[in-house]
C-alpha cells in the first residue's frame, strides 16, 4: 500500500478496465492507500509469467490485485487476503463473477494453505517487514518471485534507514533462498524482487 496510491490512478487514462473498477471502489470507499500505477504496471508484467498460481497480501480495495489479473494468463489462480473486513468485501465485488480471482478475509498467512505461488506479491507491512516474515521456501515453488514494496529508494550501501543498517531491506536482498534486487520505480518509490533459487530437493523423483 502506498500513500495517496489510489489518487495517483486520477490522471491515467491508460488504466484496464478492471484495474479502473477498482480504483472507482477504493474512492467510494475513502480508501487512500492503493498501490501506485507505476507498482502495478510491474505487477501486471510479472503476473504473465506466473502460469498457475499467484497470491498477493494486504489487497485493500482490490487495485493490485486487479493490475495482476489483468497481466495473468488465462487459467492462472489468484488468491489476495485482506484482514478488514469491509476492504475484503468491497474487493470481493470488484471482482465478483470472476472464478479464478478469490479474496480471503483474515491474517495474511492464510496464503500459507494455498501455496505454492509462482508469484507472490507482499505487502510492505508485518508479513514483510517485521516478526513473523514470510518463508519463501515455503511459499514459492522453484524459480518463484516475490514482490515486497513500499521502500524509499536506498542511496547507500548497506540500505539505511533511521541512520542505521535496514534490516528488513537487508533481510530479503541478503535473504539465502533468494536472488534479489530492488527496482527503483519512482524517485520516492522501489520495490525489492527475487527470485527463489531452486535446490536439490526440487529435482527428486
């Protein structure tokens, strides 16, 4: 979720049709804090390339997750989980009548039953940053990538934050299961992706 992320949508006139359906209920709803077009454009480029499932945390009112149902392939699962109850309903409409998009109310680590994920989209909040992160060897299958955002671009090395060392950045470029990067979407907003590295218990038959 990104600050005013659902304004930002305003001016777009590029927007798919589901993706302006669910920004239309994130206004009426007086929900603010939508991911950014520029974060969804990226979500909608990675969700092509997830053939059978994706899930994402923090769905709010349904924006990301309709920028990664307009990129899925056909036939490709999409789980989202919201923790309020009103944003899980309102998003569960957004996108009522489309079987292979489900939106679950509770705690995010609901995702946990319905893995593995080709792509798994967290938001930037406890399942990313804090205790209780989420495993990706758990929850991605070989080669899969993970999305966590809402990180200010990092200018140093180590990333820092407050002045000190940013370990919840630290913890997912550094992560051992994992290769990954951030992308600098925005002069105020990065994301960090990565891949996770397949070992020799996935080739066992």
């Amino acid at each position: 979720m990104s600050l005013r992320g659902t304004d930002a949508h305003r001016d777009d006139d590029a927007l798919p049709a589901l993706v302006r359906r669910a920004v239309e209920a994130a206004r009426g709803h007086g929900f603010a804090y939508s991911c950014r077009p520029e974060q969804g454009r990226l979500l909608q480029v990675l969700a092509a390339g997830a053939p059978h499932r994706i899930a994402e945390t923090g769905t709010g009112c349904g924006v990301g997750l309709a920028w990664l149902a307009s990129g899925a392939r056909p036939g490709t699962r999409l789980i989202s989980v919201e923790r309020d109850p009103d944003r899980a309903r309102i998003a569960a409409d957004v996108f009522r009548g489309r079987d292979h998009v489900e939106v679950l109310h509770g705690d995010w680590r609901r995702i946990e039953d319905h893995g593995p994920y080709d792509l798994l989209v967290l938001d930037g909040g406890g399942q990313a940053k804090g205790d209780g992160t989420a495993d990706p060897a758990r929850l991605l299958g070989p080669g899969g990538t993970v999305v966590i955002d809402d990180f200010t671009p990092a200018t140093t090395w180590p990333p820092r934050f407050g002045g000190v060392p940013d370990q919840a950045r630290l913890h997912w470029l550094e992560h051992p299961e994992l290769r990954a990067t951030e992308l600098r979407l925005a002069a105020d907003l990065s994301v960090i992706v990565g891949i996770r590295l397949p070992d020799d218990r996935d080739y066992v038959v």
